[in-house]
C-alpha cells in the first residue's frame, strides 16, 4: 500500500524526532573517546569513591523513605474509611508541587544555627544551649529526607492505582484463611502492587540522579553534581562525557530493575464477579492515628515549604513590582510556552505516524521519544553542546560566505538550545498521554472515516483530535511545570545575562541569600499546584459495600 504525502511527511518528522532524542547520548559517546587520562587519575583517586557511595546512598535512602511513605499512606487512604481521608486524598500528592531544590533551599534556612527553627526553640526554651541536638540538614540523611520527602507522591499515586483495585475475593479469601489485616496487607497487597511500585521507585530514583540543585547545597558529591563539576569547574568536557557515560549506565541498570518489578505483574480480577474489596473503618484512637500519618508527610513535603516562602514574599514586600522576578518570569514562560507547543506537535506526530502506518520504524521512534525522561539534566546539556555549537558554527560560516556579518552564537543566545533541552527531557509524556488518548478511540472509526474518502489528515482534525483534547490538555499542563521547574539544563545552557525563575533561584541560594529569591520560588510552587490537583481529580472510585 502507498504512503500518502500527509502520512510520508508524519513517518519523516517521527524519524527525524528520534534522532533529535538520540542526539545527546551520541555526542555523549563521541566525547567520551578524547581520551583524559591525567584527569581520571584525579577522579579515581578523589572524586568517584566519594560520589559513587554518596549516589547509591541518596538513591538507596530516598528509595526507603519513598516506599515506607508513598506505599503507606496509599494503603491507609485506599482500604480505610477514618476521619479527615477526604482532605488527604488532596493533600498527599501535593509534594509534587515542590521541586527537590526548593525544598533543600527552605529546609536549611529553617534549621541553619540561626533559623526560624532555632530561633523559635531558643525563645521558648529559654536555653540556646539545649537545641544543640537539631539536626544538620547538610548531610547524606538530610538530603535522604528533604528529597525524599517531596518525592513520596510518585509512590503514592502509583501505589494507591493498585491498591484501591483490590478485589474483593482476595480479601475474603485472605480473611477465611484467618489473615489479619497486616497479614494480608504484607502476603496478598503488597506482593500485588509491587508493579506499580516498581514504576513509582523507578521514577523517584530518576528525579534523584537528575538532581542536582539539591545535593549541591547540601554538600552531597553524587555523580551528578560530579559532571557539572568536572564540566565548568575542570574545564574537561571529554571527562564530564566519561562521567556521564557511567551515569547513563546507571540509568539504563534502574530501568531494567523497574521491568524486572513489573515482570508477570498482570493481576486478573474474577470475571464473574468483579468486586471491589470495601474499605475499612477506623475509628476512635485508630482513625486519628491514620490521618496523623497521613498529614505529617503532606505537612513536611507541602506546607512548610509553602508557608515559608508566603512568610519570606510578604515580609520582605518582594510582590512589588519593582523587583527582577517579573523579568525572570516573563523569561520562563516564554521558554516554556515555545517547549510545551513542540514537545506537543512532536509528540502528536509521532504517536499519529504509529497509528497511521504501524511498523518498526514507527515504533521504534515511540519507543525512542519516550526515553528523554531518563536523561538526567546535567547529562542531556553537556551531550546538546557539540550539537548546538556545531549549528552555530554553521551559521557562522554561512553568514561568511554570504558575506555577512557572523551572527554570534545563535542557538545558544537565543534560548533555542534551552527548549531543546525541555523537549527532549520531557517528550516522554505528550507521547504517552496521547498514546493513552488514542487507545480510547476505536480503529472502527479511521476505517470509516477511509471507508468515506476522507483523507488521514480530515479524520485526525475532524474526529480524533476533539476526542483527544483531555489528553492534549493534560500533556500542557504537564510539560509547563516542568519546563517551569527544570534547573540543571537551564542552568548550563541559558544564553548569558538570561534568568529564569529556577536559575534566579539557584543564584539566590549560592549567594546565601535565597529568602530574596521567595517570590520566584513561590510563583514555581503556584504554577504546579494546579495540575497536581488536576491530575488527582479521579482521586476515588467506588468500592463495595462494607
């Protein structure tokens, strides 16, 4: 069968997106080949011993704490009925709205010697002396708790996805057997959910390796902080390519650990009678225990950080106009707005030339669009250099021989190289929420729309994209609060004398004075909020009777 021109134009924008994504991880190995051998003497003596135990230590940390309180509450949540689980249900994926560094930022500043924390201590004890024992957030079990304190919701909703399934006839067959409800919890739920648990780590230990604003201020030498100072701070971009290398091994190690969580991880339900299992009331003692536990973890990854930085806005009268946060902004919505529109088209296209025409290649460009995510941000930047020089230079030479005058560095200058970095990273979700959309639409419906003569371009305008606006406007919500909160390869690849609100906020802090940067720091928070709420509204479903 022939292609049309609209579906051969589709397969070559598909092809040409994948190559797009895989561009960074090829200069990444091209860059690794220049050999460094005086600078891996200096890495292997005293940068990579330090980092590789401070990353599996963050990782396995941040994992713990992520379980124990992402698979907890959404256990608590999903098979119990106790006094305020309404409110929970919106509170607990809230952390979301967060990001890691905003976090480590308001930690330090409330528990530094000379924090809110220790002030207000000092006041009411009465004895400076005696709040000696706080702790030191500038530590490996301090970044553990801030990351993973805000990081918890990537369990929670995957876990809580599971476990409000539950059928009823694993319950009762658990019940007659004499199991309890710990027993059932540790022998039947849990063991059930491990997939979804397996995706929610997965995806917690991919945010934590791509940290970076986080483990720099609070003195932890992973990998990632490594490459960033192997980049600028050595001047060796072979060496930062080698480091990375090893960080993509690391990354490519997790999402085969994930795979292997979700192997055979298909739980059938009984056909013949699909049965929720009923949720369990907890009252008197029990009931407030439960909602304690639930509204600590969403006090600390939420409201702290939030409260504070409405405390530091508004005592420091930084909503005046007159401040450079507004410029800041407009830069990062800007940015934004122009990444989001392509990583939608993008996705759109390649999720379209699948559907379309179905093949390897098709396939394989799915496949490919949705790795970005994976590529920490530090990494993705240091692998889009070459490239983006490479394209200016072009533009140099170009300008020369048309006998113009060279127009500097324009991928970089103009924040192209930026919404580059956002596509990549972030293409993975336009392509799977429209992928997600479009198994919701029948092949019935192109077959007739063919049927009827109608070309494949018609029938995307006329009938599939109005069934798939809710998958749209999800994948743009999404896309720009990332974009939004993204640091890493914002700050490597902005053009010079350029802010945004994240990079604004990195500067604040490595001043020590990241209070000036609150109002940036909370307009990021306000813009996230929004979509954590939008994607928790299908919260609940029905459950059985008690």
């Amino acid at each position: 069968m022939t292609l049309s021109r609209t579906e051969l134009t589709a397969i070559l924008i598909a092809l040409a997106t994948t190559l797009l994504v895989a561009a960074p991880v090829i200069s990444i190995a091209l860059l690794a080949l220049q050999p460094e051998p005086e600078l891996w003497q200096h890495l292997i003596a005293y940068v990579l011993p330090q980092a590789l135990r401070d990353t599996a230590a963050l990782l396995i940390g941040v994992g713990i704490v992520t379980l124990a309180v992402g698979a907890g509450t959404a256990w608590l949540v999903s098979a119990h009925d106790f006094p305020g689980r309404a409110l929970m249900l919106w509170l607990l994926p809230l952390p979301l709205a967060i990001p890691t560094y905003l976090a480590a930022y308001v930690y330090v500043d409330l528990f530094e010697p000379l924090g809110l924390v220790h002030r207000a201590l000092a006041t009411a004890m009465s004895l400076p002396g005696a709040i000696a024992w706080l702790p030191s957030l500038r530590s490996l079990p301090g970044a553990v708790f801030v990351i993973g304190i805000v990081l918890y919701p990537y369990v929670y909703l995957s876990a809580r996805a599971m476990f409000q399934h539950r059928s009823a006839d694993f319950a009762e067959a658990a019940k007659i057997l004499g199991a309890d409800r710990w027993t059932t919890f540790r022998r039947v739920s849990l063991p059930m959910a491990r997939p979804a648990l397996a995706v929610g780590l997965a995806l917690v230990s991919l945010e934590t390796l791509n940290d970076i604003g986080a483990s720099e201020y609070l003195g932890i030498r992973t990998l990632t902080v490594s490459v960033f100072t192997t980049w600028l701070n050595r001047g060796s971009l072979a060496g930062a390519a080698q480091l990375s290398l090893f960080m993509l091994a690391i990354v490519g190690v997790l999402i085969a650990i994930e795979r292997f969580g979700r192997r055979e991880g298909s739980v059938e339900f009984s056909s013949e009678n699909p049965r929720l299992a009923p949720r369990t009331p907890l009252t008197g003692a029990y009931g407030w225990l439960a909602f304690t536990a639930c509204l600590i973890p969403a006090l600390l990854g939420f409201a702290v950080p939030l409260l504070y930085l409405l405390r530091e806005s508004l005592r420091r009268g930084l909503l005046s106009m007159e401040t450079t946060v507004w410029r800041d902004a407009g830069h990062t919505i800007a940015l934004a707005a122009i990444a989001t529109g392509a990583a939608l088209l993008l996705g759109l296209v390649v999720i379209v030339a699948q559907r379309w025409r179905g093949s390897r290649l098709t396939n394989l460009s799915v496949a490919v669009a949705q790795t970005g995510y994976a590529l920490p941000g530090t990494v993705l930047a240091l692998g889009l250099l070459t490239p983006v020089l490479f394209i200016d230079n072009g533009f140099s030479k170009l300008a020369g021989w048309l006998s113009l005058a060279s127009p500097g560095l324009v991928m970089v200058g103009s924040g192209a190289a930026v919404v580059i970095a956002y596509v990549i990273r972030f293409l993975a979700v336009p392509t799977g929420f429209i992928k997600a959309g479009f198994e919701h639409i029948p092949v019935d419906y192109d077959d007739s729309a063919r049927a009827a003569g109608a070309p494949a371009i018609t029938t995307l305008r006329v009938i599939q994209l109005p069934l798939l606006r809710p998958a749209l406007f999800g994948a743009v919500i999404v896309v720009f609060v990332d974009c939004l909160k993204e640091l890493p390869a914002t700050l490597l690849l902005r053009p010079l004398n350029v802010e945004t609100l994240a990079t604004s906020i990195y500067q604040y802090a490595s001043r020590g004075s990241f209070e000036e940067g609150a109002l940036a720091a909370l307009l990021i928070v306000a813009a996230s909020i929004g979509p954590v709420v939008w994607l928790t509204r299908f919260a609940d479903v029905p459950q059985g009777p008690v």
